[in-house]
C-alpha cells in the first residue's frame, strides 16, 4: 500500500514536472513571441498610419507644385544660385533711367561668406514724403535759416528707418551663402534719388543698402562785390536739387546644393564688365 501511495505520489509530482517544464519551454515562449509579434504589429500599423497621413500631405503639395515653383523662380530671381551680375547691372540701368538719375559708376568688390546681418542699423527708404523732405533741403539751401536747416533734417530722418535683424535659418551657412558688396554712386535730384533707392530695396534683385551719402552740387555765384572788381564769391549751394549720392550695398548667392563655393575669377571679370557698362554712355 505504501508503495502505491509512492508510486502515485511520484506520478503526480512527475506530471507536475513535466507540465512546468512544457509550460516554459513550450508554451511560454510561444506566448512571449506570440506577444512581440503583435507589439510589433501595433508599431508597423502606426507607422503605416503615418506614412499614409504624410503621403496624403504630399499628394496636397503635389497640386499645388506649379505654384511652388513659381515661387521659387520669385526667390531665385532675388536670390540666385550664381552673381548674375549682367542681369543685376541691367537692372540698375533701368532704375536709373526710370527714377531720372544718372548713374555713374558700378563697383563691385569681393565675394565674402555671410556672418550675419550686414549692418542692423541699414538705411531703407519707406514710403513718405519724399517731396516734402526734398522742398524743405532746397528751401533751408537758399535761406540758409537754420530753423530751416532743421525742419529738413527732420523731414529727412523721418524718412530714414531702421532694419531688424531678421531671423536667420540653419539652411544658411557660410558655405553656401554669399555676400557680394556693391558701391553705387550717381548724380540728380534729391526726390529722384530717393526714389532710386527705393526701387533698388524693392527690386526684383534681393539689396541691402548699408549707407547712403548724399551731397549737393556746388555752383559759384558771382555776388555785387565780384561784378564790381572785388574778392570772388563763395561756393554755396544750390537751390535746383542737384544732388550726387554715394551707396554701399550687398546683394546675394545662395548656392544650390553640391555646387561648387563661387568662382572668384569669373565674378571680378564680370565686375569688371559691369563697371564698364554702367560708364558706357548710354547707361546714363
């Protein structure tokens, strides 16, 4: 009878064994991977799901792809991927001609990296009153009044602002964006230069002016004392508006992706070919 009670004792604790050991070794595993698959079922549908809403983005760009590329051939044109510097000497041409200034000379110096913004306290010419600014410099010209004088130079500060530095993006870098410093200088009226400068800040070619000088023609008049045999008379200015004006600027490159940095050699000798348009008669 023990022996029975033994047997059955190690049959059931036998049995116990080995259905722990098929547990574990069978089923367990079988349950874990069962378990993973469907982890990583959830993971692949979720990544589906996003893959699809991400398409349905793409397909929504895809119709509007004409408008984007007219925006960029808008940005490429006030930006371009090489100094197009024909192009943007043509179009100071025009300027001059349609603001009524003369321009005299184009200097275009040497390529350099962006650091930055050029200059944040840049000279930009806004809509305003130019007319009256230009009425009160010639009238403080041939009054020589001081409180003249200083009615002007409020007007004219009034027309001046200052540019905010601009957000920059991590896509711009020294390697692939380029500053192209200009030096303008030309000959006319106060209001027409002005509005020169205001045409090239909003001109199809992406400027920033850093400085603007401006200063009047000088003509001699002869006074009483001259006409009668007595020391010449001084230089004053006139009061027609005529004005020469210096201006330092930089226009950009923003190169593609893979180009190669800008060639320096082809951008002196189209500088040098710009300068000798912008002297040619017919630019004037």
């Amino acid at each position: 009878m023990n022996d029975k009670r033994v047997w059955t004792i190690g049959a059931a604790l036998l049995a116990v064994v080995l259905l722990a050991g098929g547990y574990f070794l069978g089923v367990s595993p079988q349950l874990a991977a069962a378990s993973a698959a469907d982890a990583e079922r959830s993971a692949v549908e979720a990544q589906n799901d996003a893959l699809a809403a991400e398409l349905e983005v793409l397909k929504s760009d895809y119709e509007s792809i004409d408008a984007f590329k007219a925006d960029l051939a808008t940005l490429r044109e006030a930006v371009p991927d090489n100094a197009e510097l024909s192009a943007f000497v043509a179009e100071l041409d025009a300027l001059a001609a349609e603001s009524g200034v003369q321009l005299t000379s184009v200097t275009i110096a040497e390529a350099k990296p962006y650091t930055g913004p050029m200059n944040a306290a840049a000279l930009v010419q806004p809509p305003g009153p130019v007319n009256a600014a230009a009425e009160a410099v010639a009238k403080a010209a041939e009054t020589g009044d001081p409180a003249d004088a200083t009615a002007a130079a409020a007007l004219e500060e009034a027309l001046l602002r200052t540019i905010t530095a601009p957000v920059e993006s991590p896509n711009v870098t020294t390697q692939n964006f380029v500053a192209i410093p200009v030096v303008l200088t030309m000959a006319g009226e106060y209001p027409n230069l002005l509005d020169f400068v205001a045409g090239l800040q909003n001109g199809s070619r992406l400027t920033l002016v850093n400085a603007l000088s401006l200063s009047q023609a000088l003509d001699a008049a002869p006074s009483a004392s001259e006409d009668a045999g007595g020391p010449a008379a001084s230089v004053v200015p006139t009061a027609g508006g005529a004005y020469t004006a210096s201006l330092n600027a930089n226009i950009y490159v923003l190169l593609k992706p893979g180009d190669a940095p800008v060639d320096q050699a082809a951008i002196d000798a189209a500088a040098a070919a710009a300068a000798e348009t912008a002297a040619a008669p017919d630019s004037e």
